[in-house]
C-alpha cells in the first residue's frame, strides 16, 4: 500500500477516563428529553417494539441508579439486561457499549426503532445527544443487538457478535481479532508483543492477564465494529488519516486503526490499570503509555517534543505553571490561560491537528522523573498521584520543582534537548 507521509491528528477521546470526566459532571445536571421517532414512521403499535422499548428504557434506568447511587444500595444493575454470554466475554458490557461515551442515561435520545434480525435476535437503534459544548450536540447513533432468552430480553453488545467473523492471530497473551480484509502485519505483531513483555517485566508484571487486541482499517470501521454508526468523533477531520485507540481495562480489550499492531500504548494503559487495580486513570499515564509504549499518532516522541518546544516558543502566554493540560482560546484561537480572555469561556487541551501537546507535556514529566530515579520513581507518580489536581504536588515531592518553577523548567529542558 502505497502512503505518503501521513500526518495524524490526534483525538483528545484517546484516553476514556481522562477525558470523559468533565462530560459527566455535564450530563449530570442536565434535563433528560427522550422521544421516539414519528409514529406515521415507526410502528410504535407492535408489541415486540413496545416490549423491547420498555426493556430499553428500563436499563438505562440501571444504568442512571448506578452511576447515581453506586455507592448507596439500588435495585436494578445493568448487569442483569446482558445476556449470559455477553457477560461471560465481558465483566463489564455496559463500557462497550458506551465505548468512549460518558453514560448514555444522562443524554437526550431519539428512539429510531426495533428490527427483527431471526426468530429470537433483535437490533435496535437509537440517537443520543448531549447537553456538551453546547445543548442537543450530536453523540451517536448506536446499535443494540436484543436477543429474546428463556429469562425475557437481554443486550448483547455488536463487538461480541462482530468477533466471531473476525479473523485471530495468537502470540502469547495476545489475540488479534481484525475483519478479513484487514492487512495484518504479523511481524509487527510479534515486535510489539517482544516490547511489551518488556515494559511489563520492568514495571514488575509477573503474568500478563490475557488481552484482545482489535484492529480496523479505520476509525469507521472501528466504530462499526462497536455498534455505533456514527459518531462525534467522526467525519471530523477531512484532510488527515485518524490515528485512533482505546482501551477498556475491565474487559480485557483494546482496540486501534490500521498499524494498531506496530503500536504499544494502549497495551501498557491495560498494565498501569492491572497494578492499580481500578479504572482510575491520570493524565501521567499519557506520558508513561507514549515514553516507554509509542505515540498514538504514529510519529516519534522525539517529533513530538520537538513540536512542543515549537508550540510552546509560539505560545509564550501559556503558562504550565497555571495549567499543565489546558486553556482557554482567546478571539484569535490562541491558548491563553486568562479566563477573561476567553472566546466561550471552555477549556481545550492544548494542541493542534497534528499533536496532542497535553500528552506530550506528560511525556516530558515521564523522561525527567525515569531519568532521575528510573522505573521506581515513575511508579511513585503513577500510583501515588490520586487525582489529575495533585500533580503539581507530585511533581515537587520527585523531581524538587515547585509549581511555580514548572513553566520554566519544562520549556528549558525542551530548549536544551530538543
Ligand atoms: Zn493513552
């Protein structure tokens, strides 16, 4: 196949738990509107539609009891709307599903309808919206396969009937799954599995816990393979190929487009989760998954940095100091991190098209705290950092920088290096 150089753009999604956490507090506030479409369109009269409809609305009520109350005592679990086999392949199905949503129960939606597939299998599609950046933003049109069990209807996720016509390559711990006319590259394959033992050997995993790696050939097709027929995250950028991964830790899955099997990073976001035992990610894992894993847009680290040190040249009112991560754009698209110079008064990570500087200022945070104290100090900041907030304090406590000093020492080590 014949490529050009391919410049990526990076999709802040990327990481699940980093970025979907002020989403949620979004939806969280707001006001619920749910319709179904034009019954002179959908024949809202049959009984199967109203008995899968209400089956529907009852597991998101779950869905809501949980997230609200998952804390307090409740009485619906979402668990009990998956069909066996759903939960035998996935301790937790409700995550693919919502692959890289916030959940669904906060959001508007729009009913499209129910179809029958055979004799007990069912799909039904629905559009949800959210009230993020501004009110009804589209999120995404989404397929649900139903089956009708012995024990009423239960969810199955399309990815769990999607991986049976999937082709699979085996190496160890690792299983591809790709469609058949995905170009797999085995020799790549094996090269990442070599380098992820290694990172895992050096951050002290014993056994790896075997993990599913999908692969597309685009983030169409990856999205396809979930159920979801169209989403925000597409159809967003016209003149760049979309580098796209994610990883669910529960499940035990990762997927990623096409050269996703040259590529480490979402693998090592599964072991930081095994030694943390949780689904509390930190930006730091960023810059821990690109430093000793790869970049996600398929460039090197070295590239990136030296666009940072660019980025941060041309951007001399960004303050890292203020905020490692974020700022606000000012009338003429530019970063700052006065909020009375904001456009929309919203936070954007910093970054273009072509790289996600909010991950590689976490790369730059990685190789300073490695070369001083190694693999052992890197642990430190990864298991000792409890929320996004505390890193400032990380960062003087490992490295003996104080968060006023942290602009200037980042843009000078950028200088002096790259
Ligand atoms: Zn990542």
């Amino acid at each position: 196949m014949t490529k050009k150089v391919i410049v990526s753009a990076v999709l802040m999604a990327l990481c699940f738990a980093v970025v979907n956490e002020p989403l949620v507090a979004q939806e969280e506030n707001g006001e619920r509107n749910n319709t179904i479409r034009h019954p002179m369109l959908v024949d809202t009269t049959s009984t199967v539609f109203k008995e899968v409809y209400r089956f529907w609305c009852d597991y998101k009520q779950a869905q809501m009891e949980e997230f609200v109350m998952r804390n307090r005592p409740h009485t619906l679990k979402t668990a009990d709307f998956w069909a066996k086999e759903e939960l035998t392949e996935n301790p937790n199905p409700d995550m693919i599903l919502q692959s890289i949503y916030p959940p669904f129960a906060f959001m508007n939606e729009e009913f499209l309808g129910v179809s029958m597939r055979n004799d007990t299998l069912y799909e039904l599609q629905t559009i949800f919206y959210s009230h993020y950046p501004v009110e009804n933003t589209f999120e995404g049109v989404f397929t649900v396969p139903v089956v009708k069990t012995q024990d009423g209807y239960k969810l199955i996720n399309k990815l769990t009937l999607n991986m049976r016509k999937y082709k699979t390559y085996q190496i160890g711990w690792l299983t591809f799954y790709y469609p058949y006319t995905y170009p797999f590259d085995e020799e790549k394959a094996k090269e990442s599995f070599n380098r992820a033992n290694k990172v895992a050997k050096e951050l002290g995993i014993v056994e790896v816990t075997p993990i599913k790696y999908f692969l597309y050939e685009n983030q169409t097709e990856l999205l396809h393979g979930m159920g979801v027929d169209g989403s925000i995250i597409d159809f967003n950028l016209s003149n760049n190929i979309i580098h796209y991964g994610h990883s669910l830790w529960q499940n035990r899955k990762v997927d990623f487009t096409q050269g996703g099997e040259g590529i480490i990073h979402e693998l090592l976001h599964v072991f930081i989760y095994d030694l943390r035992k949780n689904n509390n990610g930190h930006r730091f894992d960023e810059g821990v998954c690109c430093y000793f894993g790869d970049n996600v847009n398929f460039t090197t680290n070295e590239y990136q940095l030296g666009r940072l040190k660019e980025f941060l040249n041309d951007n001399p009112q960004i303050n890292l100091s203020v905020n490692l991560a974020q700022g606000y754009k000012d009338v003429d698209g530019h970063f700052t991190n006065d909020s009375t110079a904001s456009v929309d008064g919203l936070l954007y990570g910093y970054g273009d098209s072509y790289s996600n500087h909010l991950y590689n200022i976490q790369v730059v945070i990685c190789e300073m705290i490695y070369k001083k104290g190694g693999m052992d100090l890197v642990k430190r900041m990864l298991f000792e950092t409890k929320r996004n907030e505390d890193e400032y304090e990380m960062i003087e406590m490992l490295l003996g920088v104080k968060r006023e000093e942290v602009n200037g020492v980042i843009r000078e080590y950028l200088r002096e290096k790259y």
